[in-house]
C-alpha cells in the first residue's frame, strides 16, 4: 500500500473545493461502498482498474490517498517514471451514480503522462521497489546496513531523474547514478 498527495483544496484550480469540503469527502469515503479506482488518464467510465483507492486522508488542504491492489503492470510504469503526474475526480453531490447525495464522493484517481495536472504543486509521487527482508541474517553487520541504505538513495535519485524526465528508462537513469557516485569517490 502507497500513499500519495492527490489533491489540494483552495488552489484557482480546485473547481471551489475547500478543506471543509475534504473533511466530508474524507469522513464519507466507503470503499465496501463503492472503491475509487485507480485509472489512466480520466476515462468515462473509470475503466479498465488498475488498483484502488483504499483509504483518504486529509491534512489541511491537501488530501491523500491510500492506493492497493496496484496491478504489476501499472506499478513497472510508474517506477520508469511514465506516469509522472495524477488528477482526482469527484462524484458530484446530485450526480445520480453518486453513493452519498449531498456531498462530494471519489469517483477515480487517474494517472497523467506528461499531461500536466490541474492543480499543480503537489508532492512528487515515488514507486521505487520496495525490498522484502523477512530477518536479517547473523552475520548482518553496520556496513551491509550501510550498503542497503546507499543502494536506496541511487534507485531513488534514479527514479527523480525519470520522473523529471531526463531519462526514459530506469536502468540507464541507475547506470548514470553509479558512474556519478563512482567519479565521486
């Protein structure tokens, strides 16, 4: 499960959402009810689903979102960095597909290529692969904790790159890492 920033309230482009607004939004939010999926783009009918939306958070304009159920493939190209951007869609408060009439409901979150989102300004979103260690083995030491967190922070400077585009492909965005922090060393 990731959390991401989602949407702002209160910006000119945040259609006269307010953080009042993201409270009711957060508080009415009901997956068992009906799940905000994660899509491409912002299609009509908020398909195909490449995950979903499992739980909103709100801290003061901004809101977040709790994303699971990531599908392997849209998580490959979100850590090549090919959707670097992301836009929410609400339910209206009288559309009829909507679960709670009178309030605003999530209706999808959608991923943008290059498209910029309307609101800008909001965190970079980062989908590194996360490593799996069950138990550190006995002979672990400082320096392998040391080493780990190194490797970390190159995939993670390789991803930045990505995402701002400089580069297409994470692999070669990692080549550059290391050949920079060998040059440095």
């Amino acid at each position: 499960m990731r959390e991401i920033e989602v949407f702002r309230a209160g910006t000119s482009a945040s259609k006269g959402i307010t953080a009042a607004d993201l409270q009711k939004i957060v508080g009415s939010y009901n997956p068992a009810l009906r799940s905000a999926p994660v899509v491409k783009g912002h299609p009509q009918n908020d398909m195909p689903a490449y995950g979903i939306i499992q739980s909103l958070r709100q801290d003061g304009n901004r809101l977040f979102a709790t994303l699971g159920d990531l599908a392997g493939s849209i998580l490959d190209e979100l850590r090549l960095g090919r959707w670097i951007n992301r836009s929410m869609a609400f339910w209206a408060e009288d559309h009829p597909s909507n679960p709670t009439p009178g309030a605003l409901y999530a209706k999808h979150l959608g991923f943008l290529g290059a498209a910029q989102p309307a609101i800008p300004g909001m965190d970079p979103m980062t989908f590194a692969a996360e490593p799996v260690i069950t138990s550190a083995p006995d002979n672990w030491t400082a320096r392998n904790t040391e080493v780990y967190s190194q490797a970390d922070r190159f995939c993670e400077q390789a991803d930045a790159l990505v995402a701002r585009g400089l580069f297409r492909d994470g692999g070669a965005a990692l080549d550059y890492v290391l050949r920079k922090a060998a040059q440095a060393a």
